[in-house]
C-alpha cells in the first residue's frame, strides 16, 4: 500500500504551484462530504516534498459504476489539471445547495487525482523530478515499430519521452494511480476513468484504448454506444473521437496497461478516455506563445483559460451523467454487433 488508508487533514500551502492550494482549500470546503488522501510525497529537489491527493465523494459500494477524474500527468500541461480541479470545485460548490447532486451521489462514486505529477508541475517539465514521463513508464510494450523518441526511450532521462530503466518499478506516481484504479474502479463492473492532457493541434480530441496496438478494444461497442449517447446529447460538440492509435502508437502506455489488467475479469467494462486539448489553438491566436515552454502547452491569457474550462465542464458532467446511468445505454447482448460494426467502420477501415 502506497497511501495511508486514513483520511488526513490538509494544511500546507504551496504557493509555488497555485493548483495544490486550490485543491487544499476545496478540500476544507467539502469538509466530511469528500474523502481526501495522501498517497505518496514527491521529492522533488532539495528539501522540497509535495503531497500527491486522491479525493473521492459518493457511494462507495462496489456494486454501483465509478468514474475517475486525472490530471497533470505531465508537469507542463497544468491546464488538464486546472480542468480537472473546476470540475472539482463545480461538485464541491453544488454539494451545499443541490439536492439532485445528492441523489445522484448515492448512485455512483467519484474519483479525483488532480495532479498526478507534482514534481513535475513543481519544476515545469513534462516528466517527474526523475526524468521518467509517466505515459511511457507501464511495464507494456508496443506491438509495432513506434516513432522514434518518441514512442518512449531508454536512452536517458536526459532526452524526452524517457521510459525509465529496464525492469525497475514503475515510478511511485503510477504506483498510486495504478492503485487508486485498481480500488476505485477496476473494483466495478462498469467504469470510467478521463485524462485530461494538453497538446499540439486545432482540435480536441477524446482518445481511447490503445496505443500500444492498432487492434480494437474488446468494449469497441460500449465505446461507439457512448460516442453515439455524446452526439445526441450534444449534437455540437467540438471533439474528435477516435483510437489513440490513429495518430501514434507508444510503448508503456498506463491506461493500456490498467485496461489489459480490467479484460482479465469477465463482464467487466473499463472505458480508458484521455482528453487532448489541441494546444495549437491557443498558439494560434497568441503567437507570442511559441516563446514559453508553458505557453505551448497552456492558454497564456486568462479569459481564454477561463474560455477553456467553461469549454470542457460539460463533457466531465456528461461523463459523470453516463456512468451513473450506464445501463440506460450500454448496448444489450443483440445490440453489441451492430455497435462494433460501425465502430470498426468508423475508426478501423
């Protein structure tokens, strides 16, 4: 066990990473209705340790579905964390006034690692304190020849992309992810977890399952149904929907890795999503951008951080909306192949 099985009061301000303290402060406000842990510190130079939260609310019975929210992954891209911790703080706000929320709760939990990769938000860099980046570290590797540098690299920390040494241990931050999911939601037989990463490109896209492969999911259909659920709901919606493995394949992917382990049980439905936001957009109308390393990961400007945000609440409600409903949606036994046809017609032709 990574983290301590006991709730721990929060108290220490970082005023060097702002996301922390809001975290904190949600975290005080949500009082005995959030379940709050620290499952690892980070060193991350010096003197310096930073605490790595898991947050949950809601039912925990393991019969009901779960979904899990994650940010920061990577230490550059602090607007998946920013987006991750608004949704946090939607829920919090809501829980004092809103009785349908408190119905809803009773019906699912919700998960929350805000910030994976503290250390690496610490230091401004993509990877944690190590050099290790946490997407290319799960003990997994590709089943066709990945792009150099970068599918993933042992060559050094030094360069990016960098998997870590052969055969150690993943890093102690994919320790405790892999640890909350394994508890929180592989622990289910219906669940959802969305990682919010920022990127290069115009648009946003919903990435799923796999990168380490161009073969389909075995929940291609739970995937289509859901995509199919999302239109219908949200007829504009600005994103793409489409395997990871359209744009690269990578070695040690981490939802790769938990979604493999999740097959291993029968009639268990894990849905891996990652949130792409396409960075260039923001370079795009601010060109001055392209001079910060956090500039061409993160909007610079703060009503288009605010634009942001408001952007992307919608899809973590909807998701939280989904998997409390599921079974309002999952397609049934004579259902499955039509959805899996499509879907092989729509992303595997």
């Amino acid at each position: 066990m990574l983290c301590d099985p006991t709730p721990r009061p929060v108290s220490v301000k970082h005023r060097a990473i702002p996301e922390l303290t809001q975290i904190e402060a949600l975290v005080e406000a949500g009082g005995s209705l959030l379940e709050t842990r620290v499952l690892a510190e980070i060193d991350a130079g010096g003197t310096q340790r930073l605490p790595l939260y898991s947050i949950t609310l809601g039912n925990p019975d393991p019969a009901l579905p779960a979904i899990g929210f994650f940010g920061g992954v990577h230490g550059l891209e602090r607007i998946g964390a920013d987006v991750v911790i608004a949704y946090l703080r939607h829920l919090v706000m809501r829980l004092r006034w809103d009785s349908i929320l408190h119905r809803q709760l009773e019906s699912v939990r919700l998960v929350f690692m805000p910030i994976v990769n503290p250390g690496g938000m610490w230091l401004g860099t993509r990877a944690n304190p190590k050099g290790v980046d946490l997407m290319r570290n799960a003990p997994l590797e590709a089943k066709a020849r990945v792009a150099p540098l970068v599918g993933g690299q042992r060559i050094s920390a030094r360069l990016p992309w960098y998997r870590g040494p052969r055969d150690e241990p993943m890093e102690i931050e994919n320790r405790a992810l892999c640890e909350v999911v394994s508890a929180e939601l592989l622990s289910r037989s219906f669940s959802i977890a969305l990682d919010c990463h920022s990127g290069f490109g115009l648009r946003d896209r919903i990435w799923f399952p796999y990168a380490h492969t161009r073969a389909p999911l075995p929940q291609l259909a739970e995937v289509h149904a859901l995509d199919e659920v999302l239109r219908q709901t949200h007829t504009s919606h600005p994103y793409i929907i489409e395997p990871q493995s359209r744009q690269y394949l990578a070695h040690g992917d981490i939802w790769d890795y938990l979604h493999l382990q999740a097959c291993e049980s029968v009639g268990r439905i894990f849905l891996p999503l990652t949130l792409e936001m396409g960075s260039w957009l923001w370079v795009k109308k601010n060109p001055r951008q392209l001079f910060s390393r956090q500039g061409l990961f993160n909007p610079q400007i703060a009503h288009r951080q605010q634009r942001v945000l408001r952007r992307h609440l919608p899809l973590l409600d909807f998701l939280s909306r989904a998997a409390c409903s599921h079974a309002m949606w999952i397609p049934e036994a004579e259902a499955r192949p039509r959805h899996h046809a499509q879907a092989l017609e729509k992303w595997y032709r």
